[in-house]
C-alpha cells in the first residue's frame, strides 16, 4: 500500500510540472514571447529611415513587428496599462525595451538623437510617422 502511495504522489507531482502555466515571457503563444536569437542589434529591414523613405520604412517594419508579434507594442494595442501581474509587466519592459532598441538601431543617427529618450516604445515610433509620414506635393506625386 505504501509503495501505491508513492507511485500516486510521483504521478501527481510530475503532473504538475508539466501543466504549469507558463509566464508571458516563456509562452511561444504570447506577443511578451521573445526568441533566445533576438537582441536589441537585431537588423530587422535592410535600409535605415533617412527623410524620404519613411513610407516604405515603415512598410517594412510593420510587415517585420507583425511577423514578430510586436506589432501591438507600437500601434497602441498592447500597452503597459494592459499588464497586471508581475510577470507581464517585466515582460512588457523588456519588449518595449526591445522593440525600442530596434527601432532605434534602423533609423539614421542624427535622427535617433531626436527620439533617443522616449521611454515607450510606440512614442518613438509616433514620433517617428508624426515628423516623416508629412504629406507633401513631390511625395504626393
């Protein structure tokens, strides 16, 4: 009987283990998810933004975030009020922290002193649209 209660308790344990809830970081199914090859040097498109390619750069950029699942992170649908526990929020930073280092690191460097010290991610990145997605005649033609 006792050896029956040890195969119960060994069965039961190991149960456990396995059906843990997984933090947002470590969720594959979770836009917090990051992949142990990314890092904040991360060339994610091939040109940096400049003056007259934020259209396409942006293009590009969207196409990658999204691919990535960050995507929410800098058009406003995943935000740091959004996040409860503990966990997410030190996931939240460490994706926006992320995010922001790529962005950063693909645009050219006298435009990075301009956002260089925006906190959010997505500040950066409307700041970014605000100053370059301008219409104007040439661009419009």
């Amino acid at each position: 009987m006792a050896n029956q209660d040890q195969v119960l308790q060994s069965s039961s344990s190991s149960q456990s283990t396995t059906h843990r809830e997984l933090s947002p970081i470590e969720d594959r199914r979770s836009p917090f998810f990051l992949y142990h090859g990314e890092s904040p040097g991360a060339i994610l498109v091939t040109k940096l933004l400049i003056e007259d390619n934020y259209p396409n750069w942006a293009r590009a950029m969207c196409m990658t975030l999204d691919a990535k699942s960050k995507l929410g992170f800098v058009d406003g649908t995943i935000t740091a009020s959004m996040v409860i526990t503990p966990l997410e929020k030190i996931a939240w930073s460490k994706n926006n922290s992320m995010i922001s280092s790529w962005i950063l690191n693909l645009v050219s460097p006298h435009i990075t002193r301009s956002v260089i010290y925006r906190n959010i991610a997505m500040e950066v990145w409307n700041s970014l649209r605000n100053r370059f997605s301008q219409e104007n005649g040439p661009r419009i033609s």
